[in-house]
C-alpha cells in the first residue's frame, strides 16, 4: 500500500521533468533562430553548406579526369539497317555483336580492332559518309594501319574476371539491360577516370553517394550480386567466382 500511495507521486514528477525538458528544448531552439549569429547557427549552417558543396561538387570534379574517345563514334548511324547495309543482324542486339563479337573460344572481343573497321572503310581516299571525325579516322589511322587508342568505359582491374558468355549467350540478355541505350547514341560519352583507383566512372557509380537510377549506372561487385540474387542465382555470388 506504501508504494501505491508513493505511484501517483513519482509519476507527477516525472511527467513535469519531461515537460519542462521539451520547454528547455523549445526555448533553446527559438533563440537559434532568432539570434542566429549569436548562436552560432549561422555558421553551423554556412559551414555545412561549404562542406557539402567540397565533398559533392569539387571533389568530385576534381576527383575525375575528363577524357574525349580519340574519334568520335555513333552507334545510331552503324546499328541503323536503312542507313548501313554491310551490318548484317535482323535485331539490334544481332547488329550490335556483329562488331563485338565471340570468338570462337567464346570469348568476348570488346571493342572491335581496325581490321574490323576496315571490312567497310578499306579506302582511305572514300569515305562511306560526310563527317569530318570519318575523315580523320580514315586519314590518321586507315591509311597509316594504325589502331585507334580507344578508352574503356568498363574495363575491370585485372584480378576480377567477367564473361559475357553466360549472361548474353546462355542467360539470352539483352545488352541494353547492362550498357542501357548506347547502341543508339549519336556520338561517345566522355570517358572520366577515377585519378585515386584509377577505374573509370561507369565501374566506381556515377554517382558520389552511390545511388544508382539505372542498372548501368554502376557495375561493383554489389551490384552483381543484386542482380544474381533477384535472378535467383545466389550460387554465383561467391567471391572466387568471379576473383580469379
């Protein structure tokens, strides 16, 4: 009966210590914002401001560097039937291995060499179109035999092993779902390379914050990871599967 008595008491005063916390609290916060300069809040804020424009705007930019291809290409004018005719492939992604193609240990060429290049443009002094990146391609390397230093958008460091066997030939994916529209671009992107990794910006995340939009905004070993586990193909996550 003693401690019944006592309840009403203790709750009385705990309840008043919680009120009188919140008033603190309120009161406190009201002078933040009407003295904010004699609170510090003004500085608090231009400081997060400043800090927030380095680390996601000028580190960034100063974190890649900034890279144009060597010759200006368009996907869109070589996967399209009604203008190229030599492009053999009723579907795009059939247009698009005609030049990135298998070999016949099944391995994936990449990007194709001069001599594919050459099966259509073999005359230096002809060129199929009316651009000047055509003519400065058949000119400086063409007509000197030269292969075109060409920047990899998702060359992977050399401990990771990727093929495309699995996921194009056997998995039947279509190339979009990693490289989204790329076949139908008009010229290349800029190739921008992490100064620190030295990986381009297409394997580290467009993104600084690490948020992705699209499936090709980022390849990490996360991300294959996501991918397999929603394909149901959990087995393939294991780190020698892919860290030779």
């Amino acid at each position: 009966m003693e401690n019944q008595d006592h309840f009403p008491d203790k709750f009385t005063e705990k309840s008043a210590s919680v009120k009188h916390f919140f008033y603190m609290l309120i009161s406190y916060l009201r002078n933040l914002i009407s003295n904010p300069m004699r609170s510090g809040l003004a500085y608090f804020v231009v400081g997060l401001i400043a800090a927030l424009l380095v680390g996601w705007v000028l580190f960034p930019m100063a974190l890649y560097s900034r890279n144009h291809q060597p010759v200006d290409f368009s996907h869109a004018i070589h996967t399209d039937p009604d203008i190229i005719d030599g492009i053999e492939g009723d579907t795009e992604a059939e247009r698009c291995s005609y030049c990135h193609t298998f070999r016949d240990d099944g391995s994936f060429t990449g990007i194709p060499n001069l001599s594919k290049c050459m099966e259509c443009h073999d005359d230096p002094e002809s060129p199929l179109g009316e651009t000047a990146e055509e003519r400065d391609f058949l000119e400086e390397y063409v007509a000197n035999l030269k292969e075109v230093p060409w920047y990899r958008y998702y060359e992977q460091p050399d401990c990771v092993y990727f093929s495309h066997i699995p996921h194009v030939k056997n998995g039947e994916i279509d190339c979009s779902a990693c490289h989204g529209g790329h076949g139908s671009t008009d010229s290349l992107p800029v190739y921008e390379k992490n100064r620190i990794s030295g990986y381009s910006i297409n394997i580290w995340g467009k993104n600084i914050s690490g948020r992705k939009t699209n499936t090709w905004d980022r390849m990490k070993m996360d991300d294959c990871a996501g991918c397999h586990t929603i394909n149901s193909h959990e087995e393939n996550n294991g780190c020698f599967v892919c860290h030779k």
